[in-house]
C-alpha cells in the first residue's frame, strides 16, 4: 500500500502570502494582487518543487531510513523545506517583476485615480 505526502496547493499560496507580507506594499505587493501576476507566481514556484506528490515507499525503504535518488527532492528537515520553498517565492517574485515590468507598469498606472495625480500646471 503506497501512502502519498503532498504539499498542498494551499501550502504553496500560504507560504507565498508570507514571503510577500515581507516585501514593500507598492510595486511587489500591488503587483501580485493582479490574479494573472499571482498565478504566474504561483505555478513559477510549483514547477520548480522537485515533487508536488511522492509515494512514501519511494522515500522510505523498508527500515525508514532515506533513499538516494538522482532526481531532485525536497530537503528533508521541515526547516530545510520551508527555506528551499522561500528561495523558490523570492527567485519567483524576481523573475516576475524583471520580465513582466512593462506589464506592472502599465496596470499599477491604471489603478491611479486622476484626481490623485499630482499637477503638472505647478510649473
């Protein structure tokens, strides 16, 4: 019988919210409110978790201790995990906002409300 370990989606998004709580409001904070920025995030850092799912009989052996694979996997101390998933958000957070700067410009500039701009007649 293979028992399997997830680490959840909500996990994932949890985690992220963390991380971004860390990070200031404007632009990362604002930018990563836009549902289409989030779930780039979100799915940069889940394709980048060696497994989303494994089978316990493929981690354990028959004596519970570790087997080696070559394929990567998480570390195993939760401490390792938690801070191997937080490279993983800041790595995310970094590639996002490079790549997709144009894009965060144009949208946080559209969220200004023009009573709000500051004059230009001032001189």
């Amino acid at each position: 019988m293979n028992t399997v370990v997830k680490l959840t989606y909500e996990s994932v998004i949890g985690e992220i919210d963390s991380v971004l709580d860390t990070y200031p409001y404007q632009p990362y904070q604002q930018a990563f409110a836009i549902a289409d920025l989030r779930q780039d995030l979100i799915t940069f850092v889940i394709h980048r978790l060696p497994c989303f799912y494994t089978p316990i009989s493929q981690i354990l052996g028959e004596d519970q201790r570790e087997v080696s694979y070559s394929t990567p996997k998480l570390p195993r101390q939760p401490l390792e995990q938690k801070l191997h998933l937080q490279k993983l958000i800041h790595q995310g957070i970094a590639v996002i906002m490079r790549d997709k700067a144009q894009l965060i410009s144009d949208r946080l500039s559209e969220t200004v409300e023009p009573g709000c701009q500051t004059s230009n007649w001032f001189g």
